[in-house]
C-alpha cells in the first residue's frame, strides 16, 4: 500500500511525496507555505488520481516523459519523476491511480 510523506523543506514549505509499496516516489508535491495547505494537497491528490483526464503528460526537452497531476481548477498538485519511456510514464499514472486513494500519511514535520 502506498503513503503519502510529508516533510519540510529547507526553504520551511511543507512537501508532499507519493510512495508506492516498495518505496519508490511516484508523484513530488510543490511547497506549500502551510502543512494544512500541504494536506489540502495530498486529500486533492486522492480526490483527483481516478480521473484519467487530471493526468497531464509531458516530454522535457531531454526527451524524458513525465506526468502532472492537476486538481479541477487546472493547478498541478504533483509532479512524476522522468521516465525514459511513454510506457514507464503510462506505469507511473497507474501507480498513481492505484496508490493515491487507500494511502496512509506519514508526518516526517
């Protein structure tokens, strides 16, 4: 099962990532200035992640693909990490998908 781990930055913001079972992060947050706010984010995340059309995806200008996630009003609420392929990008989505709604939180603040 996945969780959602919350940390402070450097900066103080408040960070959100999303592990999957074996560990591995598969969404990264931006910083929020609040941890309310930053758990506002991860119960979006939750809400959103069923939605095939809240996933935004994206090739970087190295060629590697990525995804956003993005809440209703359009804002990203997270961030993949790059994937050398459109198929890895498309495991990560359903990672996501299948992490994102039963993950448990896990307060690092």
């Amino acid at each position: 099962m996945g969780k959602f781990v919350v940390k402070t930055r450097k900066d103080g913001e408040f960070q959100f990532n999303l592990k999957a079972g074996n560990g591995q992060v598969i969404l990264n947050s931006e910083g929020y200035k609040t941890k309310a706010n930053c758990l506002n984010g991860i119960e979006s995340v939750k809400r959103n992640a069923q939605d095939n059309d809240k996933f935004e995806r994206k090739t970087s200008t190295n060629g590697k693909h990525y995804f956003n996630l993005k809440a209703t009003n359009g804002q990203v609420i997270g961030t993949s990490e790059m994937y050398e392929s459109a198929s890895g990008m498309e495991n990560g989505i359903e990672s996501v998908k299948s992490n994102a709604p039963d993950a448990t939180i896990e307060d690092l603040d």
